[in-house]
C-alpha cells in the first residue's frame, strides 16, 4: 500500500521531520514561509492530511473553496487551535489534533520571565545599556517593583496557568487568585494556596499583576480592554502568553502612557507577525517574538506528540489528542 501522504505548512526541528519522512510521504515547505489561502486550500485537496501551525490562518473562506476533499487530517503543531474554524473543519469531514501537556512548562517560564522583565525594568535598562546611555548606579534609577510576594491573578487554570501558579507561588511566595470558566477541584487549589473568584471583575481590583492563559478566538477577544484595565490597581502589570487577541493592545498601552498600568509583557499579538505601531512606543512595555514553547525540547516534544496523532489516525484508533 502506498503511504499516506502528508503536508508539514512550516519548518519543524530536523529529529521530527526525518521521523516522519520515515512513515510517511512527506511534503516539506522548506522556505518556511506561511502559505496563504490558496496553497492550504490547494493542499487539502493533494493531501490525506495537513500538519499547520498557529501561523496558518485556517478559516471558514478557506474550507469554503474544497471539493471533496482528500485531506481527513489537521494535526495542529501547538496546543491552541483558535486559528482553524473547527466547525469549518468538521463540516468538511476532518478530524482535528492538538499538541497540549508537552508545553505547558517553557510557556509558564515565558510567562514568569515576562513578569519578572517587565516588573523590574530590565527591558528599559537592557537597552539603555546597549545604547551607551547609562551614567552609573544611583539610587533612584530605573526603580521598579518587587516580585516576591505579589498577588497574581491568573486567567485560565488549565496546564500552563497551573505552571505559571507554581512558579509564582514556590519560586516568590506570591498569593494566586484564579479565575476559570468552570470550578478548579480544592485539591488543586490548595497545591498552589491559590483562591478562585467568581469572574473577571471580582479578580481585577486584587491583583498586582495578571497572566492570561485563556483561550482565544472571538469568544475571548479584547477580554483585556480598557473596561478591565481601569479596574485594575494603580501600577499593576498585564502578562499575555496566550493569544494576542485576548488583548485590546491600543487600550493597554494608553493605560501605560496614563500612568495607571504599571507595564506589560506580551509574547502573542493580535495579527502578529504585524505589530500595533503603538506597542513600539512604549518604554515600560516588553514584546518577544511569540517564545513560550521555543526550546529544543519542547519543539521536539510537541512535533512528536503531532506525529502519534498522525500515526493513531492512519492507524485506524483515535488520535490521543483529538480537539474536533
């Protein structure tokens, strides 16, 4: 029997592509860059399955030029899926895959290191000190705010906002305040000291700072707006390595210019990889290019998880993480 053939839209590390290329007949995208609508649409068509990434726009437009199409397939590489319309995908009879538990820890280090950036000013002295512009210690220079001790409010209390939890707690002995959609077992609250509220609103006004580790998509958009941000403290900081539309950005740094919000630190941006211009004018404000599962690791780790949904699928047996 021929062997299923399968479409990787991005570079992946090499371990993962020679594995597949092992099982399967494999089409690389080796220029890396994202393929546009067409292309994925055209894939679909050539392909018994497809393997995208969060840089693969996969909407409703897209399904709506198939015929029949060959691909049964989505293994997402990453664990969020807000970019493909699920019921797009499963109107055209495809079965959609994640990547969650594998990456749980580096984006919780992304996290607390945007945290820890942010609260302390270390991006601001970074680039004075590149810039030849520091003069020498003083006592008032580029003072920021403790860490240790803070409160924290996290949004989501899934894998990675249990990790951002223990960090914050054991590593700092910071207070945790939760907020989920659904209640989080006793048990598990008690592992971090942490203490679920209600809703947003009951959350915002307790925190120094706040990490976002909800979903995204429409549900979720502009969660953070500028109604949020004024009920937060006086100089407490906003923390995003979930997804940037969770974010209203030009709100946020308005609040930063005012003088309210103390500073932010974001890995994901809404229609990154074009940034808000407003983001670039904003000192006390720290932007990496979307880092939190980047280590070999767990690049690795997530690239194999997808190739055991592939495998389970072409197998005949459900794949172990099927979304949809």
């Amino acid at each position: 029997m021929s062997r299923p053939k399968i479409l990787i839209t991005r570079k992946w590390p090499e371990a993962v592509e020679q594995a597949l290329a092992a099982r399967f007949d494999v089409t690389f995208n080796d220029s890396d860059q994202p393929m546009d609508a067409a292309a994925l649409c055209d894939a679909m068509q050539t392909h018994d399955a497809v393997l995208p990434t969060v840089t693969d726009p996969l909407g409703a437009e897209v399904f709506a030029g198939l015929d029949a199409p060959r691909c049964k397939l989505l293994a997402n590489y990453g664990v969020g899926v807000s970019h493909i319309d699920l019921a797009a995908a499963q109107a055209a009879g495809m079965t959609v895959t994640n990547t969650p538990d594998v990456l749980s820890d580096c984006t919780a280090d992304i996290a607390m290191t945007l945290l820890l950036t942010v609260a302390r000013r270390a991006g601001e002295g970074e680039r004075e000190v590149r810039a030849g512009a520091w003069t020498g210690w003083r006592p008032t220079h580029l003072v920021g705010r403790k860490v240790s001790g803070m409160t924290l409010g996290i949004v989501g209390f899934g894998r990675i906002g249990r990790e951002m939890a223990r960090r914050a707690h054991h590593g700092f002995g910071m207070k945790i305040l939760v907020q989920n959609r659904s209640a989080v077992p006793q048990d598990v609250l008690d592992e971090f000291g942490a203490e679920q509220v209600a809703d947003l609103a009951a959350l915002l006004p307790r925190v120094d700072a706040l990490s976002l580790h909800c979903p995204g998509g429409a549900e979720n958009r502009h969660l953070i707006g500028a109604t949020a941000l004024e009920a937060m403290q006086p100089g407490a900081f906003v923390i995003n390595t979930a997804r940037g539309e969770v974010v209203d950005e030009t709100a946020l740094v308005a609040s930063i210019k005012a003088g309210h919000l103390g500073g932010a630190g974001l890995d994901v941006f809404e229609g990154e990889p074009n940034l808000n211009p407003v983001l670039l004018d904003c000192p006390n404000l720290v932007l990496l290019p979307h880092l939190g599962s980047a280590t070999t690791e767990t690049r690795e780790a997530m690239g194999h998880c997808a190739m055991d949904n592939v495998l389970a699928y072409f197998d005949g047996t459900t794949p172990p993480n099927a979304v949809r």
